[in-house]
C-alpha cells in the first residue's frame, strides 16, 4: 500500500498544549488529510480551512495563482522529510492554527492499527466559535471562577451548573482525551468516505 507518515499536530497559541500524533497514509490527498484532522481534534466541519506550506495555499476553492485545490494534492508532494511543518488553519474568524510537524516518513507497515489512525494525544479540542485562542482561555478562566462575571453566562453556553459543579466539570472535560475513541470515529471515516478527485490510496 505503500508508505505511511507519523505527524504530530499541535493547536498554536494553547498552553498546557492541545495536540495528536496520526499516522497517515504518505499519499493522502489535504482534502482527506482535512477530514482526518477534524476528526481527531474534534471540530465540527463548521468553517472554512486551508493547508500552507512555503507560501503556497491550499483549499477547496483556490481562487488565485499562490492557490492550489487541496483535492488535487497529495501530503507526499510536500513533505518529503523529518521535520517539515506545514500549517492548518481551521475557522478564519476564530483562527485556529495547526501546526503539523512530520517526525517520521516510513513508519513501519506492521504495526499499523488502521490504515489511518491515532497513536496518542492529550487534553480536549475548544468547543467550536469561542473565540479562537485567546477566547478559549477567556472562557477557561471564567468557568473557573465562579466569582468571575461572565462565569454564569459562559456556564449556560457550555450547559454547565453554574459554581463549583462547573469548575470541577470543565476540569474533567478539558482534560480529557481517548484515542480509542478517536479511532473508531476515524475507522467509520475510513468505511463511508465517499471517492474523491484522487482515491485514497496509490496503486
């Protein structure tokens, strides 16, 4: 089936750090890589996207000469070593910026759980329009403290108690994160995406 890409993606601008380390086929198409990513980060597919890489663009409808159609491009036509990190950016209101960062070019056939699938990762994605990073911390701080003036009003958008049942619940939620969950979602990905400008695998 050819080769397969370790890739770590790290949420920018987030401290403690939100990330995840995929293993991916080399020859996935960005439009499938985008898929992939939504998954396993937990985003709603609700906002636009694009993939950057050394000042060249990549996105579902490319509009001028530094732009590419993410379908018509495959991961291995970028990365071609260690190291590399192209970006993703999710959402251009809230921007949200992936960075993706190829820490091994050949990972090993035989120990593949799935064709596409997660290895490991830490702590939960934002919930979707809050306001990208800056937001998430705003939100984060204010659920915490429940003496905060927006802790009630933020409360009710995440559908928490209000006071100590939400300090503690935001907690247990940011914090969580089970890549076995993940890989079934990305296992039923795998079983109903439908066919695309390239197929997924290379013959």
């Amino acid at each position: 089936m050819g080769k397969y890409y370790l890739l770590r993606i790290e949420l920018a601008d987030i401290t403690p750090a939100i990330w995840r380390r995929i293993v991916v086929p080399a020859a996935i198409t960005l439009d499938r890589l985008h898929d992939v990513i939504q998954i396993v980060m937990d985003w709603e597919e609700q906002h636009l996207h694009q993939f950057s890489y050394k000042k060249r663009y990549y996105l579902e409808m490319p509009e001028t000469p530094e732009e590419e159609n993410e379908a018509a491009v495959r991961l291995n036509q970028l990365l071609t070593r260690r190291g590399a990190t192209p970006h993703y950016m999710y959402d251009f209101g809230d921007s949200w910026l992936h960075t993706l960062t190829l820490e091994h070019s050949n990972y090993p056939e035989q120990e593949l759980l799935l064709p596409i699938f997660c290895l490991d990762g830490e702590r939960a994605g934002p919930p979707e329009d809050c306001g990208g990073a800056a937001g998430y911390a705003n939100l984060l701080a204010a659920v915490g403290d429940p003496q905060s003036e927006e802790h009630g009003n933020y409360c009710d958008w995440l559908g928490l108690e209000e006071g100590q049942q939400a300090v503690e619940a935001i907690a247990e939620i940011i914090a969580f994160f089970s890549a076995d969950e993940v890989n079934e979602q990305l296992a039923l990905y795998l079983r109903w995406s439908r066919d695309r400008q390239l197929p997924l695998f290379e013959k």
